[in-house]
C-alpha cells in the first residue's frame, strides 16, 4: 500500500457529542456487498439506470470501478466504449446506492450522516455524496470539482437552500477532509473536520427519508471542465456512518 492510499487516522463525529448513536456504516474492511447492502450498476436518479446525460455527466456505472484495499474504497473511471444519446463518449465509473439493495437502507429526518474522503485532483472529477428517493428527497452532503480547489458545494433540494464553503486548510485534491451533515426537520447543517460551515434554516421536514448515494461522477464540460485525456480518474473514501 503506498502512502497516498494509507488509511486516513479517524476523527470524532460531532454527532458522538450530541448523543447520536452509530446506527449504520460502511468502513471499507471487507468487499463490497453487492447486492445486500449495494448497488452499483442502476440509480433511479439517473434517466437510463446506468447513464444520465442530461445532467452533464459522462457516468457510464460499472460495478467494477469500485474497490477495496486495506480500509479504502477507491473509485476509478476511464474512458468507456459507449457513446451517450448527446454524442458524448461515455466514461465507467463507480457509484454505490442503497436503492435497490437488499437491506434498503434509508437515512431519516433527525439523522447525521458522515464520510471521510480523498478529494480528487483529475479534470472532469465530480465527487459527492448525496440522497434521492421518488424522483425527489435530494440532500447534498457534498459535491467538489477541481477546478474549485478548495470549495465545497453543500445544496438541499429538498427546500431550496445551498451554499458554497471555501477553505484552502481543508479542502483540495489529493486531501483527505471529514464532511458530514445533519438532516434536520427544521434545518439541514453541514460539518468540514468537526466544525460546523453552513446551517440553511429550512430543513428537510417531519417525514423524510431517502437513499444513500456516493459516487464518482464525470462532468461534461457545461458548468465544469471535461476530463483533459484518457488517463484514469480515482476517488478514496475512508468511511460512511449514519447516527441517529
């Protein structure tokens, strides 16, 4: 294992402090559970299951380009030889969902969801965690392209509120940063390494509820350069965990 793909050392949950118990996480010591508690191949969110140009991405999914080494998940994409309805060239890239998973794990108004990951440094990567159940219900913990180095996008769709967090101590390519939020009924916040960066004041409401999904996007060069060559484009993730 080289130094750039160590395991990162862990930090402490603003939501141990809180009271919040570890009711579900995903640590990356053993393979991926296909099929039990991932999914890999297929979102709803996407328009074809496994592709969505119309969102400007080049994401062809492939359960393939996620893997596991020492405590890591690492995301790779390359380029694939499918072309999008736009005429694009396709890229295979990993995501993980809980949507149609055996285990069918939903996160909850109330809970806190936290991950630690590597941010990328390849033109074109589009990295986030986010949530999506019934063409809706989206919370992004987070979105990051290297062309913003040092910014973060944290959005609620689910009542219009988002922000842009920029700190150059914490967030840039080849990184590691512990991002996290909280899935309040009156106000989503949003935690960089322990602190808290953004609280929107509108919330996700009562009853919500969705699916997880991390992933390794493409952007095809609308809002965010496209990928430069054909050269590999990866994405580390330590650990998601879920308090509630």
């Amino acid at each position: 294992m080289t130094a750039d793909s160590a395991k990162p050392m862990p930090t402490v949950s603003p939501a141990i402090a809180t009271g919040k118990s570890l009711t579900w996480s995903e640590e990356f010591n053993t393979p991926i559970a296909w099929g039990a508690k991932w999914v890999g191949d297929r979102t709803s969110a996407y328009r074809y299951g496994n592709h969505n140009p119309d969102d400007n991405k080049l994401d062809w999914l492939s359960p393939g380009c996620v893997t596991v080494f020492e405590g890591v998940a690492t995301f790779t994409a390359t380029p694939a030889g499918h072309t999008l309805e736009n005429g694009l060239q396709a890229w295979r890239t990993g995501l993980l969902t809980t949507e149609y998973s055996a285990e069918g794990f939903q996160v909850r108004t109330g809970d806190y969801v936290e991950t630690r990951v590597k941010l990328p440094s390849g033109t074109g990567a589009w990295p986030a965690l986010w949530t999506w159940k019934d063409g809706a219900n989206e919370i992004d913990s987070f979105e990051y392209h290297p062309d913003n180095p040092n910014l973060l996008e944290l959005s609620n769709h689910v009542n219009d509120a988002c922000a842009c967090h920029t700190d150059a101590d914490a967030i840039a390519p080849n990184e590691w940063v512990t991002i996290g939020n909280c899935y309040g009924e009156h106000s989503v916040d949003w935690y960089v390494n322990g602190e808290q960066v953004f609280r929107d004041g509108t919330g996700v409401g009562a009853d919500w509820s969705a699916y997880l999904i991390l992933n390794l996007s493409l952007s095809a060069g609308q809002y965010h350069p496209a990928p430069s060559g054909p050269g590999p484009i990866t994405f580390a993730v330590d650990h998601l965990r879920v308090y509630r």
